[in-house]
C-alpha cells in the first residue's frame, strides 16, 4: 500500500476527486477536481502547488563531494557555485542514460541531488576511497513545487528569502513563522516556479504558510495529470515514458544517450575522466542515431478523418503515454520515428507530441506522418517537425531587480 507523504493530511483534504496515483511508493494526487483544466491554468495563469515529495533525494557530503559528482555525472558539477543549482543526467559505462534530475550547491562540500527512480545503490558503488558521504532523505524530507507566474509573490508574502534577485537554478535559504527550508528556482511546468524543501515534522507549516499566502493569488493544488501537460508543452522529457533508464532495458534499442535526448548541452567532454565518457566521445564524433523532437499535429487533416465517420474530432482529456509511430512524408509504409507522450496544449491551441525520431528527419520544420487511431482504423495525418520546447515563457527566467 503506498504510504502517505507528510503533506497528505492537507491534500486528502483537498481532494474533492479523490484521484490518487502511485509515486515511487507514495500516495499521490492526479487530479483534485473532475476536470484537471484549473489546475493546468493555475500553473499560466496564477499559481499551481505541487507535492513531489516522491522524488528520490540524496545528501551528497564530504571535501571530495565535487570530484565524485562529476566523475558519475555527464556534467562537470565542479563548476556549480555555492547556491546554484543543475540539470543534469547520468549514464552507464556504454553512455546510456541511467537517469536525469537535478543537483543543488547548498553548502561548502554539501550537496542535494533529486532523481526520478531509487540511485543510492549506483552512487554508492563509486564511492571506494574517496571522502564522499551520501545520505538518503528521500524519507525524512518532503517538498512542493509552487509553479506559476504569481508563485514569486506568492513566496515573498510568507517568507523572508529575496526572491526579486534570485535567478533560475539558483538556490537560496528561507524562514517563514517558525520554520526553515530551502527555496530552488527549479520546476516541470516549464514557467516562473519554484521548489520548496523542507524537513519532515515541519511541513504542514511550510503548506500552511503557502497556503495562506496564496488565497489572493487564486492559488490550486494541482495533480500529476495538469503537471504531465505543462511538462510536455516544455519539452521536458520523463524517465520510464520519453526514454527508459539503461538499467531497466532488456535490449540495447531502449536505451538512450544524451545526445539522442536532447540533453547533449549537459555533457562535458573534455575533462577528467567520467561514467560513459569514452562512449559519448565517439558518439559525439560519429553522430547520434535519434532525435527527440515536437511534433505539431495538423489539425484540419483530424478533422477530415473524423468527418468521414461522422464524428467531431476527438482529443484525449489530458496526456497521453504511449507509442504512436511517425512515417516518412512520401514513403508511407516507412516508419522513422514513434511519439512517446502527447496532449491537446490548452494555451497553445495545439496538438502537439514529443517524439524520437531518426537523426536525419529531425530537422525543424521536417514534414512527417503521425498515425491516428478512428473507429478503430489505422489513419494518418500530416504533421510538422520542431524544438521539443513548445512553450518557453519570458518569466521563467526574469528576475525583478538586477
């Protein structure tokens, strides 16, 4: 039975759907409403709060700290200054991507790193002699993510940190009445946002002060079903759907690298040595063999098909994960590539996917075939090739004073 994170006591309550899902062994909510459409604008519009608790989440400690990060991880984390946060990704000795998440300086030789799936035993292994600690905190700490364009104000009513000057993937400490935790200007929604960490026994003070602070705002919970939208029309990719970890794969082709996930900005190459570095250096000189890219779904070639039938055309009500093939242009019966999630983008007015596809056919602006299912027959409509990122707003970057 999956356990409760210390802020179920305000979410059940919250739950007026009573829509839980399974998170890494914890109770989490898809959706607090019938209809998931406000919690989705909360995060365009106002402010959207989030219990990601169930990431996975490591201390990282010890004067060799830096060096053993960045021996395990594609990105140089030596370079992290104190406060500042990462993205990142980690591979097998093959450059496979074993996970992606983020790394956060929070201290002289102190580090905290978020994963998707359970790391403890992979870092650990790396360890040998060096002076490195790691401590998993993935039980004794819990977190929110408040995503949104008010989520900066939002903060600023309930806690003393100087949000105007902290920039994205910075990192800063806050009080709030009788209570500490550490801000990150991080998130999945792909706009203004923050994440909020804090230890256990104090976390319904941190959702309490939130909370409060928030109902001039219009804040909303809001579930894994708002936040898979929002993730998508950023382009960000999520670990078992867009790609799977080297370790879970039972074939070569379903494993990735970095360069095929979009995330070869992340790798540094040239340095000391590092997990999958000799691999990615051959990649890097031969070329990758995918892509991921978005995919825009013409809309007027849906509603053809759905009008031959007699029907409107239909969209899912939220998200989609799982595999739809994409075809050459000309050559129908030739499959180059397969979307991995999709949705109906609310604010963009679009029919959009992510997608890997052959390195050849990833060209922006590329001209494909996407397969649509109608009255359980095989079709397919035109589509268009673009950056993953469909959605990138000017805030989630800004800062107030400079």
């Amino acid at each position: 039975m999956p356990l409760q994170t210390p802020f179920h006591p305000r979410t059940s309550e919250l739950n007026h759907n009573l829509d839980w899902k399974e998170w890494a062994g914890y109770f989490a909510a898809n959706s607090y409403n019938v209809v998931n459409d406000f919690e989705y604008f909360a995060f365009r519009h106002s402010a959207g709060l989030v219990d990601i608790t169930p990431l996975f989440k490591y201390k990282v400690t010890g004067k060799d700290a830096s060096m053993f990060l960045s021996r395990i991880i594609v990105k140089d984390i030596r370079k992290l200054k104190l406060n500042q946060a990462t993205y990142c990704c980690w591979c097998d000795d093959r450059g496979m991507v074993i996970d992606d998440g983020t790394v956060m300086h929070f201290g002289e030789n102190e580090y905290f790193v978020t994963s998707a799936d359970p790391s403890y035993s992979w870092f650990s292994r790396f360890i040998k002699n060096l002076d490195v600690q790691i401590e998993d905190i993935t039980d004794s700490y819990c977190g929110l993510a408040l995503q949104g364009p008010k989520s900066r104000d939002i903060l600023k009513n309930m806690c003393d940190a100087d949000l105007d000057r902290l920039k994205f993937f910075w990192t800063t400490s806050a009080k709030g009445n009788g209570f500490e935790f550490k801000i990150s200007r991080t998130g999945y929604t792909g706009d203004l946002g923050y994440e909020l960490w804090i230890k256990n026994e104090d976390a319904l003070k941190l959702f309490d002060a939130i909370w409060s602070a928030g109902q001039d705002y219009n804040i909303r919970m809001s579930g894994i079903a708002a936040l898979d939208i929002a993730r998508i029309e950023a382009g960000l990719i999520m670990n078992g759907v867009d790609y799977h970890s080297s370790l879970h794969a039972l074939i070569p082709e379903q494993m990735s690298s970095p360069y095929e996930l979009g995330l070869g900005w992340t790798v540094h190459l040239d340095r000391e040595p590092f997990m999958g570095q000799r691999a990615l250096r051959a990649e890097k000189k031969k070329g990758s063999r995918w892509a991921i890219v978005g995919i825009d779904i013409n809309w007027p070639d849906l509603e053809v098909l759905y009008k031959k039938h007699g029907l409107p055309p239909h969209t899912e009500a939220g998200a989609w994960r799982h595999s739809v093939p994409i075809y050459h242009k000309q050559h129908r019966s030739k499959q180059i590539g397969y979307a991995t999630s999709g949705t109906w983008s609310p604010i963009l007015k679009k029919n959009i996917a992510l997608a890997t596809i052959g390195i050849d056919y990833g060209r922006p602006g590329t001209e494909v075939n996407f397969e649509v299912m109608v009255e359980h027959q095989r079709e397919i409509v035109q589509a268009i090739v673009g950056k993953p990122q469909f959605f990138n707003p000017e805030r989630k970057r800004s800062i107030l004073k400079k």
